[in-house]
C-alpha cells in the first residue's frame, strides 16, 4: 500500500481535508465586501434622484469606510473573544439590516446610518475572514488562497457595476441591497455551519478601545477631507488624520491589548515592513479607480460603462498576475514582493503621462502595470507576515492586513481628493480641470508609491534572508 502523498501547496491540497466548504464560505464573505462599493458606487445617482442626497455622495462612501475600518482593526480581537463562527454569523446578519435599512429608508438620513452598518457588518465579515484564513489554512497555502481571494475581487470589478446598473436602469435600486442582504443571511448561516466549534475563541481578551478610538479619528479627519472644499483645509485633515493614525501604531506598541502584532511599528521587522508596504501603495493607487472614469469620459469620449471597464481592467491584472505566480516557493516570493512594487510604482507615474492625453490605449496598459503590481506581490507580503508571527498572533496579524488596507484606501482617497479639488475639479468636469486632474493627482501619488517601494525592498530583503 503507498503512503498518502506529501502535501505540496496545490489547488488540491487548499481543498483537501475538508478546506473546501470554508474555502467557499470564505469566498463569499469576501465577496460581499468587494462587490458593495462598486455597486453602490453604480446606482448613488438613482439614489440621489430619489431621496435628494446628491451633497451627500461622498458620505455614502467615508460612512461605510469609516465602519469598515473600525471593524476590521477589531476583528482578530473579536474573533479570539467570541469565537470566530459566532462572530461571523453575526458580522453577516449586522450587514444585512444595514442593507435592509437603506433598501427601505424614506430618507437619505436612513441610507447613510444603513451604509453605515453595512461598513461595520461588512468590515467585520472581510476581517473574520482574513483571520479564518490565517486560522484555518496552513503557511504553504497562504499564496493560493490569497490568489484566489484576488480572483473574488476581480470579479466584483466586472461584475459589480453590471449589477447595479441592471438594478439602476431598470428603476428598482432598492432591490441592490435587497439582493446582498439574502447573500449576508447566507454567510451567517453557512459560518454558523461550517466553522468549527473548537475555533472559538478565549472570553478573556481586552478590546483596545484606546487604539479603535485613534483610528476612528483619524479616519474621520481623512474622509472630512473629501469635502472640506479647499486644498489648505484638505491638506491640513489629511496630515491630521494621518499623525492619529501613526499615534495609533505608538500607542499600539505600548498597550498590554493591541490590535496589530508586536513590532508592526518598526520598519526594521517584517510585520512592520509589510504593513507599511500595503499602506503606501494601496494609498498611492487610489487615484486611479476614483477620477479614472471620470477623466476618460471627459477627454475620450467614452461611456460611463465603457469606462467603467477600461478602468476594472486593473483589477483584472491584479487577478491574472496573482494566479500566475501563486506556486513560486523558495527565493521567489522575495522577488516577487520587489518586482510587485516595481510594477505598481511604474504603473502611478504611467498614469500621469497618459491620462491626460486621454489614450485609452495608455490607460489600459498603465491600469495593467499598476494591478500587475498588486498581483505579484500582495500574497506574498501577506505570507510573509503571517510566517514571521507567532500562531497566538496570526489571528491579529491577519486582521492588520484588512484593516492597513481599508485605512491606506481612506488616506489614499483623501489626498486624490484634495490634489482633484486644487486644481478645480469640484467646481465642474472640463477638458482643462480633467486634464490638470490626471496629471496632479498621479504625480502628488508617486513619492508615496516610491516610499512604499523603499519599504517593500526592505521586506523583500527580510523575506530573502528568513527563506
């Protein structure tokens, strides 16, 4: 009789021995996050025309991102109090009454307060399920299971403004959230399910309310920089909202309770290399997604759907290009990591020579350049933090990735915003205000995207001599 064979890493072992229920639970949770910005982002004009909320567009967003951020930083200390099956199953049902709110408000006052639940539902689900990964799945099937994560969010920027524009044209907006709160309810009911009941988790850990605080505060301070309505007003809440936020990591250091692992404030280590990595370049690509369409309508003459397209196409490189590599072992994911930061940098300097030219073609090979990046390198920064921790971290750790993400997409915003808004943006979409946008808003992004290239080769480094 042969031996089972060894364990090697592929799509068979990320399914095997019994992974594949949670691995589809997880994908779905995932989902729900990836697709709700980009469909809500699709149908806020029908909203606006309805309930009169068009001041309040921005707000629709920052309400959800400042839920989601809060949620998210406090998942792995949640999923450890209360057990990550219960937690999730109630994450997903919190999202579901948010989506149950806004599908039924009378008002714009009820739709923000729902997408206000659905930030904190929603972050909570996408963190649980980043700590259930790190929980649930062993070191050499972090690439894979991150690879396919990366597919999730591909596809919700394909498919996500397809199905709120079906919901929009056909007049029945509503019926968006409708739809996503039966997909919450079956998220709670498949965790309740398919989680184990020896993941629960201590009913003795702390909650770090100190630290929560200064995130919810600095967030606060990046999203009022959307609308502040001048550059020095922006400027000056974006460097506050950011000085919260790093104060957050000090006091994080400090704490006998915390919410990212030990050393994550110091760039001399792994874990704080990587976040810092994940901060700076999801930060400096934001540019892209928010005032790309825009600008292509303006200058190419393109629909807002065709746009719309040309621009999911980052997302559809970040998909590919993490496939792709997601069996490199050894030297490589080091390699990787560099090469990633390289691509992505590159790709935020492509898209100030090319957007205000108006080059679809441009665009298109800029937006392939900048998901590449991400592609090639966000598993694997991903595993190298989790390698580096201990397993009573892993949890906490893999809840940091959620929350530096969603914190370097609040910040990344901001400074898109207040760089647009300087250079006439708010006050009416021209040639000469698009131009100036794709131009400004990229080039304000690149010293970020170089220091976070400075930072990813010192974690490539870091990543090579642990190999």
């Amino acid at each position: 009789m042969k031996p089972p064979p060894t364990p090697d890493g592929g799509w068979a072992d990320v399914l095997g021995e019994g992974r594949a229920p949670r691995f589809i639970l997880i994908c779905l949770g995932v989902w729900i996050g990836a697709a709700d910005s980009l469909v809500t982002a699709t149908i806020m004009p029908s909203v606006g025309a309805d309930l009169g909320g068009y001041a309040y567009f921005g707000w629709a967003t920052a309400g959800y991102l400042l839920g989601s951020v809060m949620a998210g930083a406090s998942s792995g200390l949640l999923a450890q109090r209360f057990g990550l099956r219960r937690a999730t199953a109630c994450a997903a049902l919190l999202y579901a009454l948010g989506c149950g709110l806004s599908a039924a408000g009378p008002d714009i006052t009820s739709f923000l307060v729902g997408r206000l639940l659905q930030g904190i539902g929603g972050g909570w689900v996408t963190g649980f399920c980043s700590v259930a990964i790190g929980l649930l799945f062993p070191n050499r099937l972090l690439p894979r299971v991150y690879a396919a994560i990366t597919a999730v969010w591909g596809i919700a920027s394909l498919v996500g403004p397809m199905i709120g524009g079906v919901f929009a044209d056909a007049g029945v907006w509503r019926w968006v959230f409708w739809f996503f709160a039966a997909q919450a309810v079956a998220v709670a009911v498949a965790a309740y399910a398919m989680l184990p009941r020896g993941e629960d988790g201590e009913g003795g850990s702390g909650v770090a309310w100190g630290q929560l605080g200064l995130i919810a505060a600095g967030v606060v301070a990046i999203g009022a920089a959307d609308i502040a309505g001048t550059f020095a007003r922006s400027a000056g809440l974006t460097a506050v909202g950011v000085f919260l936020l790093l104060a957050m990591v000090w006091l994080d250091e400090r704490a006998i309770v915390r919410l990212l692992p030990q050393g994550s404030g110091s760039l001399r280590t792994i874990p704080g290399s990587g976040y810092a990595s994940m901060f700076l370049l999801t930060a400096a690509s934001m540019g892209f997604s928010i005032y790309g369409p825009a600008i292509l309508q303006q200058l190419a003459g393109l629909s807002a759907l065709t746009a719309g397209y040309v621009i999911a196409g980052e997302a559809a490189a970040w998909t590919l290009a993490g496939l792709a590599v997601a069996h490199l072992t050894g030297r490589w994911p080091g390699r990787m990591i560099l090469i990633g930061a390289v691509c992505a940098t590159a790709g935020v300097g492509a898209s100030a020579l090319v957007f205000p030219t108006g080059s679809v073609v441009g665009v298109v090979l800029a937006g392939a350049a900048l998901g590449a990046g991400f592609g090639l390198s966000w598993a694997f920064m991903s595993q190298a933090i989790l390698g580096a921790l201990p397993d009573s971290e892993r949890a906490i750790g893999a809840a940091g990735i959620t929350t530096v993400r969603l914190t370097g997409s609040a910040a990344g915003a901001a400074v898109a915003a207040a760089v647009a808004n300087l250079v006439g943006f708010s006050h009416g979409l021209t040639d000469a205000t698009a131009r100036s946008a794709g131009v400004w808003v990229f080039v304000a992004a690149l010293p970020v995207a170089l220091a976070g290239l400075w930072t990813a080769r010192r974690l490539a480094g870091y990543r090579a001599e642990s190999a």
